[in-house]
C-alpha cells in the first residue's frame, strides 16, 4: 500500500477498514457506497489531493482532514 497513488471503490463494503493501513502517496481516493463509518485509515496521506466518500455511515468529518494541506477536492456525504 505504500506505493499506491488512486484508490477506486465503490459499491463495496469496507468493513474493518480501520484496519486498512497507511497509503503514504496516496493522491486520490474515491469510495462511493462503500458502508464506511469511518476515514481514520486515510491520516497518513499527508499527499491527498482529491477525496470523494459519499454515501457511506459517516457521522463526523475526522479532525485530520484539516491537516491535508495537498487536499484540494474534498465530496463528503453526512
């Protein structure tokens, strides 16, 4: 996961994805329907740029995303 720079998902349940790992160079993220409650395994993506998590369990924006100083695009439905 180190290597990674897009990850796509969408319609997949995501369950345990606290438990996902860190993605370093991870540029974009897209995670449409995924049943996801929470973003926590996206705090080390300090090179975010792009950030779609909608229509997942999210009840809260995490705190971290105000850290992601390379996070340009950001599409959160609560």
């Amino acid at each position: 996961s180190a290597s990674l720079e897009k990850l796509i998902v969408e319609s997949l349940p995501l369950s345990g994805a606290e438990r996902l790992g860190a993605f370093p160079n991870l540029r974009e993220a897209s995670l449409v329907r995924c049943a996801l409650d929470t973003l926590v395994f996206l705090e080390k993506s300090a090179k975010l740029e792009r950030l779609t998590a909608r229509y997942n369990h999210l009840e809260s924006l995490p705190p971290f995303l105000g850290d992601l100083t390379e996070l340009r695009l950001s599409l959160i439905h609560i």
